[in-house]
C-alpha cells in the first residue's frame, strides 16, 4: 500500500495538498514500483496536528480518488470522518481506512452496505492529544483487545469478517517503546484472525531504534522497510509505506514460513503422575532445537493440547503443539533436520502410528503442493487430526494449506485424535 498525502502538513514532509496532477504521477510510479493500493490521505495525523473540516478533507482528495479509481487503480480512503469515506466510496474507492477505529457510529453506517475493504487502526486518544502521555498496563493486551471489539462491532452490524484488516497502530497514542513492544509481537495481532497490517513507514520509533538522523529520508525508509520485512516475517500482509521500491526490495528476502506439529506420549523419564509434564519438557526440548536451525525463525508456538490416540487407539494420550517458522532451508532438507531432532529425543519407528517420544510433521509449507516417495505436502491427513488442526487454528486462525484447502474444513465431530487445550 502505497501512501499519497494529500495534506500541506505531512510528518513525512511528502504533503501534496492542492497538487493533484503531482499526486497521480506519483501514485502511478508507486503502482509502476510494485505497489497494489494507493492509500489517499487528506487530514495529517501527526502529533498535534489541527482538524480539518470534512468539507476541506474532500477537497484536497476528491478529485485524486476519482481519477485513480476510473484508471483502475485500488484506492484506500484515509478519514475518520463518515462523510469523506462515503463520497470516497461514491467515488470508485475500495477500501476505507479509518485511523480512529470505526468509534463514530456514522461511520459503520457509512460503510456497512457498501462492500469495500476496511481498516481497522488503534488509537489511544485523538491524533492532537495522543502522544501526551499514553499508559497501558499491557500494550499488547489491550491494542489485541480493542482490535477485537471494534473487528466485531462491525460484524454485528453486518460487514462480513472477511471485508475486515487490523492496524495495531504503531505510534498513535504509543511511546517509542510502546511501539516497538507492539511490532515485535504483531503475531499476537495475527491470533485475532484478520488480515493483519504494518504502518510503521518513517515513523518516530524507527528514528530512535535505528540511531538515525531524522533529517536522513533515505536511511528512515531502508529502517522503515527492514521494520516491514520483519513484521511481515511475524504475520503481517499489507505494509503501508512511503517509500515502495525500497520496501519491494526488502520483502523479497521474505522466508516462507512452514507449519509444524508436535506430539509426544512416551515420557523417558518421568515420576508417576508427572508423564504429561515429562512429554511437554521433550517437546520444549524440540523447540528449542527448533530455535537453532540454520536461516530459520521461530515465529510462534501454539498452547499444549491433549489428545487420543489416532489410527492406533491402545496407547497412551499424546501432548501435542504446533510451530510456526519461517525458513530458508527447502522442504527436504528442513525433513532432515526434523528427523536428527526427533532422533536425538530417541524416537523408534518399529511401529506405524504407534508410540513416540517425539513427532515432528510438516504440516504445511508455503507454496508447495507435491506428493514424492520421502515427502508429501500439505501432510495429507491434516485436515482429519484434531490434535493438528486446534493448536495451529490458535495461532494461525484461518489458516488455508498451500494447496487451497482450509484446515478445519472438517468439523471437529469429524476429525480423529480428539484433542483439549491443557
């Protein structure tokens, strides 16, 4: 999403207000670029920032919003005001990004029936307040929360979830701190089950965290696409930014990420009563070992569930987890590597389905879809375990194979290995 301030006022210092011939080149080069959604602001958001009437608003974005429609373009309407989203709608734009997070009934009504995409941002206080002093006992905690009631708010008068993006909002109403607290864990924001998205472009938090001058645009836009590589990396899929060649260039260094399951119901050494504790320590073991492999991340790890035994039911109840990474190593190779961690934790395969110490599956990998003799992806009994299924829908709500298939396409009456969050 590329971003077309049409303001005399810009924090970026990229205002184009009463400029519009200059702001559809540069929409244009910013499609050119790689861009897929010009995102058209008329109102600065900045710290202390004055208001802008809505009348003033359309007048500095109405005619941009128009023209970039009719030329076929995917335009985003920046407002908190009702008024300017619905002639922005009339106008041909497909998605509303509302800073203030849909707060303004009118603003729900404005676009409930309209069937445009919308973004949903948090933002403790008003843009001329908000960085006056900002508290939060738990600053992601409680942006998840609020990101979740306004999310569903607008489904219960009617926007389909599907219709619905999530902004955390990094810098509105957040210190630096609170903010780089807030993008090192976007993957909680991803638990919300909406597409999740990263405004962090030449933001202050990025002058500070990468020691920069905040004069030097060139060096806060190679942070500010090192920040939307990473966020990306943790969940996010729409990056909102001002400079889009460097931020192309940095996404193409983005790994894709792979799904893991893993189960344990043989405890090596255990006291009685303690064998579920047993199975989680190996199973944190794994993990661990998970942690070290080379050119991966660990992104996320789903809550412990128990479940039954599957295909061979006259054995011990399993723990089971799910991993999130993203990963250079190729599918085969990253086998490997899974099969020298369960080896290390003495898994012995004498017996189809029977017990284990440790099983690691690749679930999933992103973009492949092929069955050999050594390795099938998606695992084609994914979709029937329900020991695979909940823990990886806890993390990745949602979550679509690569081959097209949604992973709880089985209700869970249906599915074997019936598993419990522990």
């Amino acid at each position: 999403m590329g971003i077309l301030n049409m303001t005399p006022d810009s924090f970026s210092g990229d205002g184009l207000a009463g400029k519009e011939q200059v702001a559809l080149e540069r929409a244009r080069q910013m499609i050119e670029a790689g861009a897929e959604i010009i995102d058209v602001g008329g109102e600065s958001t900045r710290p202390g920032a004055d208001l802008v009437s809505p009348e003033e608003e359309w007048e500095r974005v109405g005619e941009v919003v128009r023209l970039l429609a009719e030329e076929g373009i995917c335009v985003s309407i920046d407002t908190r005001h009702a008024d300017v989203a619905a002639r922005a709608i009339q106008a041909g734009a497909s998605i509303v990004n509302d800073v203030s997070g849909f707060r303004d009934p009118a603003m729900i009504q404005a676009v409930v029936d309209a069937s445009v995409g919308l973004v949903v941002m948090h933002m403790q206080g008003e843009p001329a307040t908000m960085q006056d002093d900002p508290q939060y006992e738990d600053v992601v905690t409680e942006v998840c929360g609020y990101l979740r009631q306004q999310a569903h708010l607008l489904e219960e008068a009617g926007v389909a979830h599907d219709r619905i993006c999530v902004d955390p909002g990094p810098g509105f109403g957040k210190t630096p701190s609170q903010t780089i607290e807030l993008m090192r864990n976007i993957h909680e924001v991803r638990h919300l089950g909406y597409p999740v998205m990263c405004a962090v472009s030449r933001k202050r938090f990025i002058t500070g965290a990468y020691k920069l001058d905040a004069s030097d645009v060139a060096a806060r836009d190679a942070a500010s696409a090192t920040e939307a590589l990473m966020a990306c990396e943790l969940g996010a899929s729409i990056v909102r930014v001002h400079a889009v060649p460097a931020t192309v260039e940095a996404l193409k260094e983005l790994r894709p990420y792979v799904v893991l399951s893993l189960g344990s119901n043989v405890a090596l050494v255990a006291e009685p009563g303690e064998e579920d504790e047993a199975k989680q320590a190996q199973i944190n073991l794994a993990v661990g070992k998970l942690c070290q492999l080379p050119d991966t991340l660990l992104i996320d790890v789903a809550p412990f569930y128990k479940s039954k035994a599957a295909y061979k039911e006259d054995q011990d109840d399993f723990v089971n987890i799910a991993v999130v990474l993203r990963t250079g190593l190729p599918p085969r190779e990253l086998l490997d590597c899974l099969h020298a961690i369960e080896n290390m934790l003495g898994r012995v395969r004498t017996e189809a389905n029977g017990p284990r110490t440790l099983d690691i599956d690749i679930v999933d990998y992103q973009m492949y879809d092929y069955a050999t003799d050594e390795l099938t992806l998606p695992h084609p009994r994914a979709t029937e375990r329900d020991f695979v299924v909940r823990p990886i829908e806890d993390v990745l709500p949602g979550h679509v194979l690569a081959n097209g298939h949604a992973l709880s396409e089985l209700p869970a009456e249906k599915r074997l290995g019936a598993a419990e969050r522990m």
